[in-house]
C-alpha cells in the first residue's frame, strides 16, 4: 500500500479533494519484482493567491508491503515536485529508505523489518534539510501519471509554459 500527501506553498488554497490518502492494498501474482498496478486517483483543486510564497507543490510518499504474518512493514519513501505546466505528464519517483546499523540491516534481510525514519510526517521537509546527514539505500520507483489543468493564468501574467 501507499500512503501519500500533497504539501504545497503559502499561496496555495486547496477548494477541493484530499491533499493525503492512502491506496489499497495490492499483491503480486508471482514474484517480489513484478509491478504492482495501484490505479488510485487522486484529484485536488487548489487556487493560488499570488506569486508571492509560491512554492511549487510537491507530493510525498510512504509504501508498504504486509509480511506472511499481516504486519506492515516499510518499504521506502519518497517525494517529487507536482508539475506546473499543463498537460499529461509521466513521473517516476524514486524510493529509499534510511540505512540502518549492521544489526538493524542483518535483522532487515533475515526477519524483513527494515529501519524507518522516527518521524513519519516530514518526510520532504527533514530529509530536504538534513540530506547531509541522512544515508539511504534504493527501494523502488514509484511510476505516475498526472494530469495537470490550469485556467485563468494568463489573466495574472503567468505563462505556465515557462514556470
């Protein structure tokens, strides 16, 4: 499963739908590598105030999968900047998560239980700052497809082509 969050800038408002949410639970046919189709539709509708504050919204990712026992275990984070121009666009985010002690890691590959971070909401947000001290490993990709619609920029003077 995915859970995912929507954060955007001091400008932005949302009108309607849900910045967070999480998606069902999927399971492979036969192997640990094949795809996972989630299909979830996430639909938001934000006006902006000005481009002051701006900020560019971004969405936020935490996946993870059910071991033979029905825990929930972690399979890594991730984050993107949501597209501002208009159109269909393909988004492939890339996954990690924090690498952990030779024991923790030792306990991940034998038992499945793999590091997490402490705190589970600022994952765009401490990670931006503290990359410096933060060593992660790969965990996947995330493959998305969204839709952006704009209406009304050009009355403002913005060109979303060029943003």
């Amino acid at each position: 499963s995915v859970r995912w969050r929507v954060d955007t800038g001091k400008s932005w408002q949302l009108l309607g739908g849900n910045v967070q949410g999480q998606t069902q639970v999927a399971y492979c046919k036969a192997r640990d590598t094949e795809s996972i189709p989630f299909n979830h539709p996430l639909d938001m509708h934000f006006a902006e105030a000005g481009l002051s504050g701006w900020g560019a919204a971004r969405i936020s990712f935490q996946c993870y999968r059910l071991d033979w026992t029905g825990r929930r275990i972690l399979v890594g984070y991730g984050f993107e900047h949501l597209p501002t121009s208009p159109g269909h666009h393909k988004m492939e985010i890339s996954l990690w998560r924090p690498t952990g002690t030779r024991g923790q890691e030792l306990e991940a590959y034998l038992l499945g239980r793999t590091p997490a971070l402490v705190n589970h909401e600022p994952i765009y947000d401490s990670a931006w700052r503290e990359r410096c001290r933060l060593v992660t490993i790969p965990a996947g990709k995330i493959k998305m497809e969204i839709t952006v619609l704009s209406r009304n920029t050009k009355k403002v003077g913005l060109d979303t082509r060029n943003v």
